[in-house]
C-alpha cells in the first residue's frame, strides 16, 4: 500500500526529550478508515507518539504523514486532526452550544451554519437538545460525548483519542466503548486510540500496536495479538500467560522439545530456532485440569492447587507442580456449576501440545 492510500505513517519516529527517549525508531501506517490502538503501560511512549500525529510535538528523528502530505513541521491546526482528551478539556464558563462550536468560530464559520452543524453534531452524539447546559450539569459520559461531538465539528480526516474513556466508571466505560466503535465506523473516520487497558484494545480496534519503553512490541489484529504474540511482553501484558524458559532438546516429527529451568520436558510444534534456547507460553483457558490420570501422557504434570479466584463467569486455579513451576488455569463456569477443584487438592494438569506457542525472542 502506497502512502497516498495510507491515513498516517509514521517513518522512524524518534522523540528525545533532553537524556530520555520517549518514542525509539517507532515506524508504523495505518489504513484509511481504520481503528488503531495504541496500547501500553504508562511512559511507554504511546501518547507523546499520538501527540507527535497531532502536531503538539515534533519528532526529534523521522517523517509524520497524513494522507500522503508531509506534516512533520506542519502546525497542529493546519493538520485537520479531530483530538479527545481523557480529562474533556470542555470550557466550564460556555454552555455546550459554544463547547462545540468553538472550532468553527475559530475558522469563521458564517452563524447559521454554526448552529445546523451544532445540532447535527448532538444528533451523532446522541444528545440532542443540550446546547444550553454546562458542563458542570453533564455526567461523566455525557461530558465525553460533548468533547467528541466537538473534535467531529469540524470535520476531521483523522480522529486521535488519548484515553478518552479513562475517567468513566467500569459500567459506563464499558457501554462508551461500544458507542464509541459505532460511531467511527459510521462516519469510516481514521481513528488512533490510546489506551493501557488491554481489554479495551481488544474489543475496540481493528489492529493493535503495542508499546514498551518507546518501541513497538507488534502490530497485528486483537485476535493474533492475544493468541499468538511475538515476545515475553506482549504475552505478559495482554491477558494472563504461563510462560516457560529453557533450552531445546532433540526433535520429534514435526515436534520440538523444551527442557524448562525446572526440569520439565514440554512437547510443541516444531520451531526453528537460531538458538539453544526458547521461551514457550499457554494462555490459561487452554490449560487442561484432572483430578485423575489423562488418555494423552504427553506434557502431563502432577500438581496441588494453592489457589483459587471466583471471577464470577471464571475459575482461575493457581497451581504449584511437583517440578516447582507455577500454572494459572481458568475454567468457564457452567450453569449451576460451584468451584469444580478445592485448594491443597491433588491434580494433574495438561499443557496440549497445539496450544503452547513460541515466543520470537530467546531468553
């Protein structure tokens, strides 16, 4: 794909803020009409990458285009950029009429159409009929929606989010998440989205880009970010990982064997390693419990539960193996179902074959 074809790519994009480099060699496009989050832990880089899109910063090393134009030294209101804060940024002494309308005054927009594309941004927003509140009358999702229907106004080509949802409650933060998705999709509105909630990426993106000490982990759809992540960081932060270190053995057919730092002898997919080392990792939905002996003897360990956590829909089992390794498992709960294993109850707990993946970095 052509950069004309692309949104925004970021070529090399280096921020050095005096000794500390908050964005490393960060290259990455995203499509037209697509949905990206930016996902990490705080100072990761993630926001100063947003700000750099945005024109509020300009990268210390590499190129920012937007629909094919070179915008690295192009103010930010000269970049038709739509931008949402987490805190609103709404003006407390205007009313919501002129929250919203305050772009277009900037751009001297001729009043009547002010007041049409006013009303037409409460519509999309869904609240229509509140140009004379403030802000301080607003709930918390109400507020967001007034901040959104004011980055739309003025019609943006790109849409930037920096944690938009993250002053919500769980409840409404939730309920927002769909809103929000909704709405980019039906105005097919380029959008970044910054967010350390991994949940959220993956329910809300079509990619996701993960970020860790200003560099980009992966980028690659919420399913095989989840599923088949490329490096111990990836694995950790999205979702809970059993991971497992230690060195390669001989080779089955179309198998490999890892001899883990405990001892344990773990069949998987054949891998083409470029050292004798290798990392391995199993969410813990795909780990198999039994209080009694399997049919398959293959990646089979003894074990004693040491803890359990009710997470209403889910299980999750803390298991301690005979060889001193650690195991999380989850079961879904069944209708009707209580707590299937107790705690210093004896198990035995199967890591299958197909499910244990890779990791691209050795240890």
């Amino acid at each position: 794909m052509s950069e004309t074809e692309q949104a925004i790519v970021l070529e090399e994009v280096t921020k050095i803020f005096g000794e500390a480099t908050a964005v490393d060699g960060v290259s990455l496009s995203v499509a037209e009409g697509e949905f990206l989050a930016i996902l990490g832990p705080s100072g990761c880089g993630k926001t100063t990458s947003l700000r750099m899109i945005a024109g509020f910063e300009r990268p210390t090393i590499g190129r920012v285009f937007i629909h094919g134009r070179d915008v690295t030294n192009v103010p930010a209101h000269r970049r038709n950029i739509g931008m949402v804060f987490q805190n609103y940024a709404l003006f407390p002494h205007l009313n919501v009429f002129e929250n919203i309308a305050f772009g277009l005054r900037e751009r001297s927009v001729p009043n009547q159409e002010i007041s049409e594309r006013v009303e037409h941004a409460l519509d999309l927003v869904r609240l229509p009929g509140f140009e004379q509140r403030r802000p301080s009358q607003l709930s918390g999702g109400e507020q967001q929606r007034i901040a959104l229907a004011r980055a739309l106004i003025v019609e943006p080509t790109v849409m930037l989010m920096d944690e938009p949802l993250g002053a919500l409650d769980r409840k409404l933060r939730q309920e927002m998440q769909l809103e929000l998705k909704e709405l980019v999709r039906r105005l097919n509105l380029t959008s970044i989205f910054v967010t350390h909630d991994q949940d959220e990426a993956l329910a809300m993106a079509d990619r996701v880009a993960v970020m860790s000490q200003g560099r980009l982990e992966q980028v690659d759809t919420p399913k095989a970010i989840y599923e088949t992540p490329h490096t111990k960081f990836c694995a950790s932060f999205l979702g809970l990982s059993n991971i497992f270190e230690g060195s390669l053995a001989e080779d089955a057919p179309g198998l490999t064997i890892l001899t883990t730092l405990s001892g344990l002898r773990l069949t998987c997919p054949a891998f083409e390693a470029t050292t004798g080392k290798g990392m391995l990792m199993i969410r813990p939905e795909k780990v198999v419990l039994a209080t009694h002996e399997l049919n398959s003897e293959e990646n089979c360990f003894p074990g004693v539960i040491v803890g359990i956590k009710y997470l209403g829909a889910t299980i999750e089992y803390h298991i301690k193996l005979q060889s001193g390794e650690r195991i999380v498992a989850q079961q879904q709960q069944s209708a009707g179902n209580t707590i299937a294993y107790r705690s210093g109850g004896p198990m035995i707990v199967q890591l299958p074959t197909e499910s244990l993946h890779w990791l691209d970095e050795a240890p």
